[in-house]
C-alpha cells in the first residue's frame, strides 16, 4: 500500500526551511494530538501528520549530513509515539509540548 503524503506542498521545499521552523511545525501537530488524544478521528490525522513532518525532517537532515540534529530528532520522534503507545518513557504531556513551543520561539 502506497503512503498517503498529507502535506504534498511541502515535501519538495522543507529541507530549505530552518530546523526551528520544522519543529514549530512538528510542534503544531503534537499539540494537535495531545488535544485530540481521546478523539480518535481527529487523533488519527494530527498524529500522521506529525509523523510526516518528522520523516521529512529526518529524510532533510540526513541529506545534509547533519548528524548531531538528525540524533535529536529521531529521538523527539521516538518519544512522540511512545506516549501515544504505552508511554513507557514516562513523558509528561506538558514538557512534550514545552518543548516544541521552544522552537516557535525561535522563528
């Protein structure tokens, strides 16, 4: 089955835009989903589209050969979808979403 792309404008021009503007939006979409956690319908999309972002910037950063960034964002990935899977790293929704808001205030 293919992969349905939910942000289709974005994918060619996001490896040119700054990684704090990447994770504000990534941020975006967490937020999204933390809101949307007991509304499956809505939940569905906003964590999708999360994931997306995440793969775009993933895909970005290792074109660029940025290791360092690319370590830190497969790890703010990582713990993205282990709270919405059993939360075993015991993250606190709040500072999930504090630290997102950080990159908006860097644009």
């Amino acid at each position: 089955m293919d992969q349905i792309i939910q942000h289709k404008t974005l994918r060619e021009s996001w490896s040119e835009k700054s990684l704090a503007y990447q994770m504000g939006n990534i941020g975006s979409e967490v937020s999204r989903s933390l809101k949307n956690k007991d509304n499956p319908r809505r939940f569905q999309g906003c964590f999708e589209r999360a994931l997306e972002l995440f793969d775009f910037t993933i895909d970005s950063l290792q074109q660029k050969k940025e290791f360092g960034k690319l370590k830190e964002v497969c790890r703010a990935r990582e713990e993205f979808c282990d709270y919405f899977n059993g939360n075993s790293f015991r993250t606190d929704p709040k500072k999930l979403q504090k630290y997102y808001d950080e990159f908006v205030s860097l644009l």
